[in-house]
C-alpha cells in the first residue's frame, strides 16, 4: 500500500541506519516550458465565432444581467463562490445547480479526465441558461472547460481601456485600467491581468501561480502551472479548437462539422488496443442535444422551441429524465427530477424563497451585487452575512443564534486571503505574508509564511522560488527553529524528498513522464513501486513486503479489477461493474458477489450481502433516509422541515425523539425508556455540557432531567481569553453522580497533549520532535511510567519499559515491538500482563492486501487466539471476527451473530448508536460524553446497567457493567476488541495504551494521513480535541482546533485549484472557509504542500463546481497520487 512506504535496504539489528540526504531543492530555471508560438493567426473577428451573442433582452433574468464595467464587475452569472446556489448531482458526470439571486442555471458535464503532471487535461463543458456570451464550439448557451472556453473581450479596451475575462460557466470580469498601463484585479478572482506583452496578455492566479495565456485577439492557447508544466490549446487559422496537449505530450484531437461547431473529441492515448472518443449531436438551432460517452451511452437535451435555447429536459444514460421550467424573464422556475418531484422558485424583490420537493421553503436574502446576505430556513432560523463593498470578502458570519455574536474576518491591503480570524468566543488565529524577495514567482507574496492560533502558538512557513512549501516549523515564542519539517523538488515540480523533525528523509522517484514509481523510506521498512498505463492510471503497486497489486479500469477511469499477488501466494481477485450512471452494481471477492440495486434518483435501495441478508432502504423525497431493514429488523426515521432527523422508530416499535437548537446542533435524545441526553453549545459550536440520566417527558424543547446519571461541563480559555482547545473539563462519576473532579488540561507548542490533572490522577507525556510518545507518567492511588527510548527513522517503536506499580503491584518490566517491511505492528512481547503501563503482549499476521487477519493477545488476562474476515479491499467492513458473523450497512456495523445470540445495533440516520438489542429480547440505551465515548448504558426501564470511565488516551480506567451484558463500543464510540485490547475505528486499530495506530494509513485512508511526516499518530495527539472515528483522518471536536498547520494546509489545498475545470481559484472568503476547513479535514502541509485528493473536502466543495471525479484530481506536481485516488480510493470511503 502506498501509504507505507518501504526502502530497498534492509539493515540487521547490528547495522546502522543509512544516512540519506534530503535532494537539493532544484534553484536554476524551473522546467523550461516548450517552445509553443504565439498563435497569432487564431482571432475570434468572424461571424461565425464571434465571442458575444446577445439574448433578447425580454428574456434576460431580473435583476438583470449587466454588462461588465468598473462598477459592475462581475455579470452575475455563471459559477463563482460569491453566489449561493441550490446544487444537483444528476449523475457521476453531471451536476445543475440554479442561482438562488437571479434563478441562473449552470449545468457542468466532464466527459475525459487525464491525469497529468501538475496539470491535468479535462473535456467537459458549462450550459448556462441566461448566457450572453458562448462559441459556436459547442452550441448555444454552452462552452467547453477547455480551449477558448475561457477567453478576453478587447472591444472595450478603445473605449473604457478595460479587458473582460469569459469564464467557460458563463461568468464575465472585467479588469478595469489601472493609470499605470495595467489593470486593476476584479473582484473574487485572486488573479492579476498583466498587460500584452509580446503579443501576449496573461491571467496570473495570486496563491497557484497558475497562468492562463491568451494571444492579441483574446484566446486562450496555453495555461502553465507555477513550475511551467504545459497544457496546450491547438486552433485553425479560422480559430476551431482542434484539440490540447498535456504537460505529459498525449493529445486529445477535436472535429468540427460545417458550423464550426465540435462533434468529436478524441483521447488518442491508446490503452489496451483502444483509444477513448466522445460525440456530440446538435439541432438546426445550434443547441447540443446529445453527448455520446465513451462506452457509447447517451445524455439527451431538449430546448425551448421557441428559439431561446432554454435548456428543458436531461435525460441521463439511463433513461431518467430531469425536467425545467423558466418564468418569462428566463429565470428558473421548477425543476423536476426523475421521481416527478417538483422544486419550486419565487422570486421577490430583493430575495427569492425556495421550495423543495418536501413542499419545505427557504428564503434568501440578497444585495445588489447577487452576494446573499441572510438565509431563513423552513423553521424560520436565519444566518447573515456581510461582505466588503469594493473586494465583496465576507466580513462577518452571524448562525440562527443571534447572542452569540457574529464571527469576523479581516483581509489585508493585498486582498491575501486572511489576516485575522476571530470566533464568537474570542479566540483568534492570525496570518502573516512576506514580500517578495530575490527571484521569487509574484504568487509566492500570497501565500502565508506564519501562522499564529488563539493558543499563541506560531507556525512558520519557507517557500522556494516557484511557491512550493519548502519547510513548516514551529517557532513559537523563542524557538527560530522548532520541529521542522523540510521538502525538496525536482525541475518540474515534483517532489523529490521529504525530511521529518527528527531528520529522516524519504525519496521520491519518477518515470519520464512525471508519474510517482517509487518511494524509498528509511530502512527498515521496505521501499514501495508504481508502474502506470498510458493515462497515467496507477497499473501496479509492490509494497515493502513484496506484495504486488494490480488494477485494471474502464474507459471512466473506474477500477475494474484489483487483484492481489502475494510473491509465493496465491492471488486474490476483486472485481467491479457499474451502470451507467457510475453506480456500483456488484462488487465481487473471495467471500462471494455483493449486488446492489438504485432508485430513479441513483440511491441504494438495496445491498444483497453473499449468503446473508438482503440490506433495504428507502428514502422520502429529498433524500433523507426514512427506513433501513438489515434483515433483523425495520428501523424508521422521521425529519423536521429542515431534514434533520427528529424520530427513530425502532424495529420493536419504540421511539427515540432527537432535538436541535437553532443552529441546528443536536441538543437533546430522549429514549424510549424515559432516560435521554441534553447538550449546550458555545458561541463557536463547541460543545460545553453534557448530561444524561432520566427524563420528566418524552418530548424535546420541553423535557429535563429528573434524575442524572453522566455529567460533563466543558471549558475552552483561561480567564484572559478564549482559545481553540479544551482547557478543563468537569466531569461526574457515573456511578455516583454527586462525586466529580475537573480535569485539566496542557498542551505544547504543537497542540499535542502533555499534561491532565484532575486533583487525585495525573498524567504527564512527552514526545520527540515527530509526535513519538516518549514517556507516559502517571501518578495516583498507584504510581507508575511508561518510557519509550527507542524508535526507528520509520517512527516504529522497539523497545520500551516500565517502572512502578498498578493497584499495589509491581508493573516494572519490558516490551519489543516488531513491524514488517510495510510498517503494520507485527508482534509486542513480554508486554504487559494488564495490569502494566505498556500495551499488552500481542501478535498480528497481515494477508497480502495489508489486512489484519489472525494473531493473539492477552488483554483477556490470557493469550487468546483471533481471526478476521473482510469485505473489499479496506478494513472498514470486517465480516467475521473470531467465529462471530457481523453485517454492515451504510450506517456502519449493524448486526453480529455469535453462538446462538444475536446483537442489534440500532442507529440514526446519521450512523450515531441509538441502542442494543439482543435476541433475548434485552434493549440497551447508549449515553454518550463530548467525544463521543460510551459513558452508559440504561436497560428497557431506564436503570443505569453500565457505566464506564476513560483515561485521556482511551484505556478504561473504570468500569461498572451488570452481568450478562456485552458491549463492544466504548472509547470515542469505537469496537472494542477484548483479545488484543485495541479499538477499531473504520480502517484502522488503534492501541490506547499506547495512544497511537497499528498500522500506516491503509487503503481507504486520506492522502492527508498517507503522506503525513508521522502516519501512526492517533488524532494528532490530541485525543482531548480530536477524534479519528473512520480512521482516515482526524475530526476536530472544536471549532478551529486541529494539527500542525491544519488551517495552513486546508487554505493550499483549497488554492491549488485543477486549472482544467477553467474555474479561478477561490475568493478571500472561500480561503477563510478553508482555513476552518482545513483544520477541520487536513490538507497536505504536512506532506508537500499541495493540492491533492485530500483537499477534495476543500476544493471541490468550496471552490469549483466540479463533479466528485473531477475534484479527485492529480496533486499539482504529483502525478500518481490522483490517478491511485480517484481511480482506486473512490470504492473505499465506506
């Protein structure tokens, strides 16, 4: 598996480690560009390209669609972050959304991805419904994401000295002249038009660096990336597209019929024999009325026949039709999907209220410039915004709770995306920026050199000449040069090495065409090969142990086959098919053929399990699940108005009642036994209480507790000011709810924890400079320190002992821990024996997909034997565990059989654990703390059966469990396993003795986790702040809170956009949302700095519309990750 990464040297236990150096960072001319001429003969003056088609003006939306000028920068259409829009996903490849401001529809349709170095080439296009401006390339209303679908308007330049830049969605800026022989930037695009300069004028995108061509007459020929890798555009004198070359030299070639309009496009890769073509079908009015995929399945578009191309219907390959109606000034007024289920616009002046196909109506409120400024849900909680007048950046956030005070932003005269972030509570993260100096690209002036979060701790980062992150290091307070991590590049962009805080390097190696082949770690972990077909898709993959995968595709880039080959083993073969739509329809291993069935609307209604149940769901109109049988028993599901789940009925009829405040944060459960939970929230989101017990009605809004059984209280700041991370907490013994101790807690420069205190126990830990836990200390009744002196460059421990004692006995002693060429744990030995501060004595044996499958441990009090099945490739879906058969929904786990008792886990719709039920007719109740840990559980009656308490890391420290019950769920909500006393979370074991994984990021996890200076963290060492529940990347429990550069990472991820979707990067106020998003899903600081499918969360949500596929792109300058991640990991995130 690519995310551990092995090395070819393999050193004895006698041997020093090899000292490898981390490359040279490459200084000189960054990968000269091809010699490409300006195309000077290609010009848009005839008739028949002409680049502006006006709409008659009666059909044009009110407010209307102006034209562009220094008061009017922007034309209100298209797709851009400043506007709110209602979005669609139709299919795997087709996505609508409608302004909400001016009822424009924008519909996005990618039919070719190819992945690329740094940049990647994609064939798709943009239907915009009040289009005042389109090629005949590609028919009325619409223009292709490559090419001239983005072009310059010069015609203004005589009169006003302004240029307008056409974006492919339909959105028009104009760069209005600056005095100087410029222009000044327009609004939301972070970009700068240079003037013409030997015959070219250039679009230079601030954070990227990325550089959009365009010749004398306005078109668009090239776009570069910041390390001058090359996307190429081909044109006829009479200004056809004929086709692109990529930063790889394969081309794509495009035919035009008698209208100049494109009827073919052709991948002429050849994979397999084959190459990839695409046509296009158009009608006596120049609209598009067909795309003929490449397995030669058909989307259908009919028009409005009165001659204004308004697009009316879309029938997808499958048949299912989504129809459109406009109101007679062009905007959208109903649309109606396959299951004949209508949504509905009515537009006002000055907002526009939405129904959606539950008859539920939202109301948004908007100012001139189309920026929405309030949005009042169906229950009638509002949000605002406000926005700068001259920038439209976001200034301040207000949610439905009106005392808490508005969350601000503030930009600096650069329009760099954030400079100051203050929440609610107070709590403020900061950024700094550095001119330019010596040789450096002008986008490096954009992008953030410190960071400083409300705990005061800072961040530093350290650029090359091009943009590409460099180093990351904490410099906090006095230190110049804390735990530092450092990367190198090659000429093109691509990384060369990486170096973590405690000097180890990892290498990178690449094929001619910038595709990863190979990624050495230090010894002793095994190095890791790629091989690739001609697109770039990742063909074979040999991990540190030998084991070599092979991966097969069809002509969507959607895995085939994976098959694993384990050197004198035997092969294990997993197979896909897909419909159409790109719905999965089975998925077949050694255990047997898993099929699955969809609604019209492409949602799973049902998963045929091989030889167990037949999984049934269905859904109301919108989507929200409203019941799921597993085949043990039917659980229904209930919303409010704004589709948030209010109601589980379980299958024995009972009904639990969940209730929100207005933010819509859950803030109540009531059970049917008469117990429940209610939660408070600050300012800022965070959670700041928590209690359960027995309820005095049934209802919420209007219930309390009679009877308390858990008790948490929750502090984030001292008492001179807020921060971002959990300072105490106040927390009541479930088993006498009158006792309770506050819990304090420390952390270092890097948010890691150090310190808890609760008054009678004490832990004190303490790392390396790669987050290695070094010493565990606790004091208490008993006394007694874990001391981990010895790690591998791999961040492996080997050895580690023991001192004090445990409950009056002594705990001194040793263990060993061995790991395999791929970096999962192996064996610990002569651990502990349960009664020690060292993880418990534990073997592990691994098939050759990474999977745990069978080993021992002694966490029972005796050495126990344990054996694991799967579904797939990942360890998400285990569906044997020594002997007990488990089934797996879309929610998670939710049956297991073992002997002749069967348990039922009953769940919301949102995968929260509701209940037990047993075969014996028994119901158990969960009550949960802040982290989502199993604090209780109550009986059918409502008597408190279990409780259990936790130390920081997650071990049990307590416990008070009535006979007969079986509970496997219990830290931060994860499986218990009672052999090795590790707990599963999603595709990972976790050890909470240890406070850190067994295993590097498997197959299914982010890339964010894969590539990080330190894969085996739990939680970033923060389980106070963080939890892990899916094992692939850290979820903050608080706003803001999160690892090493978690903002840093989520704002370049979010600025490295794919240049192919033809969007701009993001505004200011979408890399405001990216830093709280950053820190929330990750980025890749921690890795390299750039875009990648981490940042899809980012990315794809926040700054371009582009389809799932589409935002699953190649990391800039890392060709591999995005073919192995969009091509592979999509089947994963279960």
């Amino acid at each position: 598996m690519v995310a551990s990464v092995p090395s070819a040297y393999a050193a004895t236990a006698n041997e020093a480690l090899p000292q490898t150096s981390l490359p040279a960072t490459y200084t000189g001319v960054r990968n000269p560009t091809r010699n490409v001429p300006v195309p000077t003969n290609v010009h848009d003056t005839s008739s028949h390209i002409s680049p502006f088609k006006p709409k008659t003006q009666a059909k044009m939306a009110t407010p209307a669609a102006s034209p562009v000028s220094s008061g009017t920068p922007l034309n209100g259409l298209g797709d851009s972050s400043l506007y709110t829009f209602i979005d669609k996903s139709l299919s795997d490849h087709l996505d609508l959304k409608v302004n909400v401001a001016n009822g424009n529809l924008v519909l996005h349709t990618v039919e070719l991805q190819i992945s690329g170095r740094g940049l990647n080439n994609t064939i798709g296009g943009y239907y915009n419904s009040q289009s005042n401006w389109w090629l005949a390339d590609h028919g009325t209303n619409w223009n292709f994401t490559t090419g001239r679908g983005a072009s310059l308007y010069l015609d203004d330049l005589s009169t006003t000295g302004g240029i307008t830049l056409n974006l492919p969605t339909g959105l028009k800026a104009y760069f209005a002249p600056d005095g100087k022989g410029g222009f000044k930037d327009a609004p939301s695009l972070n970009a700068t038009l240079l003037p013409l300069n030997g015959g070219v004028y250039t679009l230079q995108f601030h954070q990227t660096g990325e550089r959009w061509l365009f010749n004398q007459w306005g078109t668009r020929y090239e776009v570069l990336d910041k390390n001058n890798n090359q996307l190429e555009y081909s044109y006829l004198d009479n200004g056809d597209w004929t086709g692109a070359t990529d930063t790889q030299g394969r081309t794509v070639s495009a035919t035009q019929n008698s209208n100049h309009q494109v009827t073919k496009v052709v991948d002429n890769t050849v994979v397999g024999g084959k190459t990839r073509t695409i046509t296009y079908g158009y009608d006596a009015q120049s609209n598009l009325t067909s795309i003929t995929d490449a397995n030669n399945k058909q989307t259908i578009f009919t028009y409005d026949p009165n001659g204004d191309s308004e697009l009316l219907t879309i029938k997808d390959p499958l048949g299912r039709t989504t129809t459109i109606t406009y109101g007679s000034n062009g905007q959208v007024a109903t649309i109606t999907d396959a299951n004949n289920k209508q949504m509905t616009f009515t537009y006002n002046s000055g907002n526009t209220v939405v129904k959606d196909v539950n008859s539920h109506s939202t109301t948004y409120t908007y100012q001139a410039n189309l920026q929405v400024t309030s949005t009042k849900d169906a229950l009638g909680h509002s949000t605002s915004s406000t926005f700068d007048a001259t920038s439209y950046n976001v200034n301040t956030y207000q949610d439905a709770i009106t005392s808490d005070g508005p969350t601000s932003f503030q930009y600096n005269s650069s329009n760099n995306m954030v400079s100051q972030v203050k929440d609610p509570t107070g709590a403020t993260t900061k950024y700094s920026y550095s001119p330019l100096s010596g040789g450096q690209q002008q986008n490096v002036q954009y992008l953030p050199t410190t960071s400083t979060d409300a705990q005061s701790n800072v961040k530093t980062n350290n650029y090359d000449n091009y943009g590409n992150l460099l180093s990351q290091a904490d410099t906090t307070g006095s230190k110049s040069n804390g735990s530092k991590l450092q990367y190198s590049y090659n000429q093109d962009g691509t990384p060369s090495g990486s170096e973590d805080a405690n000097g180890n390097t990892t290498l990178y190696g690449y094929d001619g065409q910038g595709n990863l082949t190979s990624v050495t770690p230090p010894a002793p972990m095994g190095k890791t090969t790629m091989t690739y077909d001609a697109l770039s898709r990742l063909s074979t993959e040999t991990d540190g142990n030998g084991n070599t995968t092979t991966y097969t595709y069809d002509v969507f880039d959607r895995v085939l086959s994976t098959i694993y080959n384990q050197g004198t083993g035997s092969a294990r073969t997993f197979t896909y098919s897909y419909d159409d739509d790109g719905n999965t329809l089975t998925q077949s291993d050694p255990t047997g053929t898993t099929s699955f069935t969809y609604d019209v609307l492409n949602r799973q209604t049902n998963k045929q399990i091989p030889g167990g149940p037949n999984i049934v769901s269905t859904y109301d109109n919108i989507g929200n699940l409203t019941s799921l049988n597993d085949g043990t028993g039917l659980t229904k599901y209930g919303y409010n108005e704004v589709n948030l789940m209010t109601t589980l009925t379980d299958p024995g009829s009972a009904v639990t009642n969940y209730g929100y405040d207005n933010a819509n944060r859950k803030n109540c459960i009531i059970y049917p036994n008469g117990t429940g939970m209610l939660m408070s929230y600050d300012a800022a989101g965070r959670q700041v209480s928590n209690q359960g017990g027995k309820m005095n009605g049934s209802q919420c809004g209007t219930s309390s507790i009679t009877t308390n059984y858990t008790g948490y209280t929750y502090n984030y700041g001292p008492s001179n000011g807020s921060t971002e991370v959990m300072k105490s907490a106040v927390i009541h013994s479930a088993n006498n709810y009158t006792q309770y101790a506050t819990w304090n807690y420390q952390y270092d420069t890097l948010n890691q924890l150090t310190d808890v205190n609760n008054g009678v126990q004490h832990w004190a830990l303490s790392y390396d400079a790669n987050g290695n836990l070094k010493t565990r200390q606790y004091t208490g009744a008993s006394s007694n320190v874990a001391t981990y002196s010895n790690y591998n460059a791999d961040n492996e421990p080997t050895g580690a002992t023991s001192t004090g004692s445990y409950a009056g006995q002594p705990t001194s002693g040793s263990a060993t821990y061995a790991y395999d060429a791929d970096g999962n744990l192996t064996s610990i030995t002569n651990g502990s024996d349960g009664r020690g501060a060292l993880s418990y004595a534990q073997t592990h044996s691994y098939n050759n997909a990474n999977q745990d499958v069978s080993g021992t441990g002694t966490a029972s009090g005796s050495t126990q034997s344990y054996s694991y099945g799967y579904t797939g490739i990942g360890q998400s879906e285990r569906t044997t565990n020594s002997g007990t058969s488990t089934v797996y929904t879309g929610l998670g786990l939710s049956t297991e059989k073992t002997g002749g008792t069967t348990y039922e886990y009953v769940r919301c719709s949102c995968g929260l654990l509701n209940s037990e039920r047993t075969s014996a007719g028994k119901v158990y109740y969960y009550l949960f703390n802040g982290q989502g840990s199993i604090v209780g559980m109550t009986d059918s009656v409502g008597n408190l059966v279990a409780s259990y308490d936790y130390d920081p890391l997650g071990s049990i420290a307590g416990s008070n469990v009535q006979s007969g019950i079986v509970n496997p769920w219990q830290y931060a909500g994860g499986y218990f396993d009672s052999t090795t006393g590790l707990t599963k979370f999603g595709i990972r074991y976790y050890d909470p003795i240890f406070g850190r994984w067994t295993q590097r990021t498997p197959v299914g996890g982010t890339l964010q986790e894969t590539l990080k200076a330190n894969p085996y963290l739990y939680a970033d060492n923060d389980p106070v702040n963080e939890t892990d529940s899916s094992g692939r990347c850290p979820m903050c429990l608080v706003i803001l809170a999160g690892a090493l550069g978690g903002g840093i990472a989520g704002l370049i991820a979010l600025n490295m956009t794919d240049a192919v979707a033809q969007q701009p990067p993001p505004s200011a106020e979408q890399q405001v949302e990216a830093f709280v998003g950053g820190a929330l899903v990750g980025g890749l600081t921690a890795a390299f700095g750039f875009a990648g499918a981490g940042s899809f969360a980012a990315a794809n949500a926040m700054a371009t519309p582009s389809m799932a596929g589409s935002a699953l792109a190649t990391p800039i300058g890392f060709a591999p990750w995005g073919a192995l991640v969009a091509g592979i990991l999509r089947h994963f995130w279960q």
